[in-house]
C-alpha cells in the first residue's frame, strides 16, 4: 500500500508539474516588449557622443539594444506587429470618436475580414509608441517626426485649421482610471502619437451646465490574445523577476529623489542580489510594470504590484503620495537647439498639475491624468522655477525623481524572446516531462538549425547549456540531466537560428 501511495504521490506532483509548465509556458513568451527606438544620446541639452562606462551621462536608452520593432503589412488594411503578434488596422477613421463610440464601434468593424476587433488596453496602444519621435509643444516647432511608424501606419497630426491644436493626435484605449481626474471627471488613458505620451482623458461630458463638451479621439482598433499581463517572482534577495518579460527588478527603490545624471550614475553603480549590471529602464520596460487597477484613489496604493515597494511622498499640495521614476529614454524636443531636456518618467502615484479654475482664477491642484500616465521632466534645474508646472494641464515638475532600477535576466540585451521575423509563434514546446534525475524538452523545429538550451535559475544564474548540433526539422527533444539539482522553478532558454522561445518549470 505504501508504495501505491508513493507512487501516485509521484504520478500526482508530475501532473501538477506539467499543468504548471503549460501555463507558465503561455506566461513566459506573451509580453514580449520592443525597443523604444532611440538610437541617439543626448546630455542635459543635446545630442553627444555615446559616453563610455564612467563617464557623464553613460546608461541611458540608445545604449541598450531590446527587440528591433518590426512590422508586417498585409495587404487586407491591417499590419501585424511581429513582436507582441497583435494586429492593428491600418488606417485611421475619418473622425474622431466617443470613448462610448470608440468601445461601441468595434463590435461593427469587419476590418480584413475579421469580426473580433476590440479598442486596445493602454500597454497594448503604448506598444506602438516610438521615442524616435519629437514632441512638437511649444512654439514653433521645426522638426516633426511623430512618435509612431507612419511607413505601417496612418497618422494625423491635430487639424489646425479647425483650432485644434497640432498635438490633439490623442488614440483613446480601453483602460479605464481607477479614480477621477480634474475636478471629478470619469477617465479612461490614451496614447498621444503626436507629442509622445499616456495620459487620462475625460470619457463622458465635462463642463458646467451650458459649456458641457465631451472629448473625442482618434481610433485604432486591435485584435489577438490580451498582451500585458506580468508575471512576477520575488527572489527573496531585494529583487523581483518578471517572468513574462525577462527582465529583473529593483524591489524597493531607495527613497531618494535625483536628477537624470545622478539617477543614471546610481543605476551604474548599483549593486543589488549578487549582480552590478543594473540600469534605468526605458520607457516601455518601465510602464509595463504599471498596474492600472491600482491607483491611490481606488486602492490606497501606488499603481504598481504589492510585490514592490514604493517610498511614500509628501506632495505639491502637502498630501501623501507616490512618485514619479525616471527612465533612461530621452524625450526629444522638435526645437533642435534644445532637443534633450526632458527626460521620460513614469508617474506610479496622480499625475498632478495646476489648473486655474476659470470661477476664482485660483490655482488647484489636481490629478489631471491619472496614476500610470506616462510625461516628462527637465533633466536637470530647480524645481521652484516652475511653480505652477508646465504644459497645458499645468505639470507639476519635479526633477529629482526617484529610481527603480533593472536588468537583463538570462538572455540579455539583444537576446530577449522574441517571435520569428514574419509574425509567425513562437517554437513549440510539444511536451515537458520532469522526473526526479531528469527534464526532457520535447520541440517541433520550423526549420533546420542548431538547438542551445540554456537553464537558469529565478535570480539569472546559469545553471548549465545543452548543446544539439545541427537539428532537422520536425520533432525533436533536449535532455536535462538534473540529478542532485535543488528542487524548484527554473527558467529555460531554447535557442536556434532564427528564434528564441523561454519556458519556466518546476523541478521536483
């Protein structure tokens, strides 16, 4: 009898293994983030040369290589984007929407053929956004390159001839803020093609009887699997690894606030879990962390998961909050005498601003886009130089904003998962079997080629490589020889010539 238990006590863990590898397997490859396409370095100022480790300014953005954002023209009014496998409609309506029309409209839209159109959430939407772009506020703007890839996909700048402004290039998503904006405005975030940001834009009408408008926004409508969701793991050493995107985390920041030099030299020399090579996040690595069902209204907590910790503030207005963090991506100006002066950030706490309120010619301040909203700062400067903000909604400027830093796990930069060129999946994992002294992968190759698999554990080290030399296409299977390794979750890495595909497991 008691070998019958022992048994089935086997047979039960290895079901509950593979049921957990098939979903993590899921997990692991579905947020795959690409680069913020800025290959350019700026100081304080303007552009410079790519500083070298130790020198001002080294670690920002254009430094770091991620997935090349790559794009597949079908032919049908729609572009597929090879990295997060969504697609997208081409084009743009004629008119501006409703966010009730917006959500309301995809269930009509029969774009390609296709019946499942949705509005996009706001890490869908923001996926799209390049920091190639110029952000054109300000006066006279001289060189307009939007912040999205116009050679895929249509856009349209503000029509200024019907006294809009250049910037109202404002796309509505599907993400509604967990609290009110303004003076109490119902909210849902969009994506600004035009000027390079997230921020909360009223959904129903807003104004006082007689001068009520409600605000409308450009469309584009996605369809696939619901990109965005993280996975998080914490090492228990002051990190935190995100699993779906490969990359490792900064648990709690350290409290200080610092300029965009000084964030960029703690992020150099940081070290933290046994590992020094730690670096501001860019744009797109640092909002795919938000958590937009979390804001300090709705939950009491800064928009972001309870496995980090987020240092309290004392706001503007003298209330606690949460803060801005900075992140290593530049947002260039079109003013070329002074393209380099801001810096992205990401607010996990209100995106606050001043606003004159046109009864008392008073001075509020609001949360005028929401927790998650994504602006920028000067890099450098004091503070109380802007006592009112900046910008139309009034921005409340910091510039020592606080650091959260991260880093590569396993596969590094260049080497993130990622699909095969083309939009097709990635390589399947046909079978994992895991039993006490080994871990056979079993894969089905699209092509011939070389097969690496790499095994880590959840803090990024390097457990060991498998080696398959010239595999045919078809089935084949690697095999782990796992005899005397610790029981536990690891992370596999299975390269080839043409693709990457990450899996985690447990080891029993």
């Amino acid at each position: 009898m008691q070998i019958f238990l022992n048994l089935f006590k086997i047979k039960l863990l290895r079901l509950i293994c593979l049921i957990i590898i098939s979903i993590s397997s899921v997990s692991a490859s579905s947020y795959d983030l690409a680069d913020t396409d800025q290959s350019l370095c700026f100081d304080t100022l303007e552009l410079i040369t790519p500083p070298q480790p130790g020198e001002p300014f080294n670690g920002q953005d254009a430094q770091f290589d991620g997935l090349l954002p790559s794009y597949t023209d079908n032919g049908d009014g729609t572009v597929t984007d090879n990295n997060t496998g969504l697609m997208w409609i081409k084009e743009l309506a004629e008119d501006k929407m409703t966010w009730d029309d917006a959500m309301a409209g995809a269930d009509t839209c029969t774009v390609g053929g296709y019946n499942d159109w949705r509005l996009p959430t706001i890490k869908e939407l923001y996926s799209l956004l390049l920091f190639s772009g110029t952000d054109p506020s300000g006066p006279d703007p001289d060189n307009l390159i939007p912040f999205l890839d116009t050679a895929y996909f249509e856009f349209r700048y503000g029509d200024t001839l019907s006294e809009e402004r250049l910037i109202d290039a404002q796309y509505w998503s599907s993400t509604v803020y967990r609290g009110l904006t303004m003076n109490g405005d119902s909210t849902a975030f969009g994506v600004n093609f035009a000027d390079g940001r997230i921020k909360g834009y009223p959904k129903d009408l807003v104004g006082p009887p007689g001068q009520q408008f409600q605000m409308t926004s450009f469309v584009r409508y996605v369809r696939g699997s619901f990109y965005g969701q993280n996975q998080f793991q914490d090492n228990g050493d002051g990190t935190v690894t995100d699993l779906a995107t490969g990359l490792m985390w900064q648990k709690a920041d350290d409290g200080v606030g610092r300029n965009w030099e000084q964030a960029l030299v703690y992020a150099e020399s940081l070290e933290l879990g046994g590992y020094d090579d730690w670096r501001l996040p860019n744009a797109h690595e640092l909002q795919s962390i938000v958590d937009y069902t979390r804001s300090l209204q709705g939950t009491g907590s800064p928009a972001i998961d309870t496995v980090f910790i987020c240092t309290e503030i004392i706001d503007e207005g003298g209330g606690t909050n949460y803060g801005f963090y900075w992140t290593g991506t530049t947002h260039k100006s079109s003013n070329n005498q002074n393209m380099g002066t801001f810096a992205v950030y990401i607010s996990f706490g209100e995106a606050l601003g001043w606003m004159m309120t046109p009864d008392s010619l008073n001075w509020m301040l609001w949360d005028v886009h929401g927790a998650g909203a994504q602006r920028s700062d000067p890099k450098c400067g004091d503070p109380s130089q802007y006592p009112h903000g900046h910008g139309p909604q009034g921005d409340v400027v910091r510039i020592y904003n606080l650091v959260r830093c991260v880093r590569d796990v396993s596969v590094g930069v260049n080497e993130r998962s990622y699909r095969d060129p083309g939009g097709s999946q990635p390589l399947q994992v046909i079978e994992n079997v895991v039993n006490p002294s080994s871990v056979v992968f079993r894969y089905n190759l699209k092509a011939d080629s070389p097969v690496v698999f790499f095994i880590y554990d959840l803090s990024g080290r390097e457990i060991t490589t498998l080696i398959n030399g010239q595999v045919k296409s078809g089935q084949g299977e690697i095999t782990w020889n796992s005899e005397g390794i610790c029981s536990g979750m690891y992370f596999g890495v299975m390269k080839t010539s043409y693709s990457i595909f990450t899996i985690n497991f447990i080891l029993i």
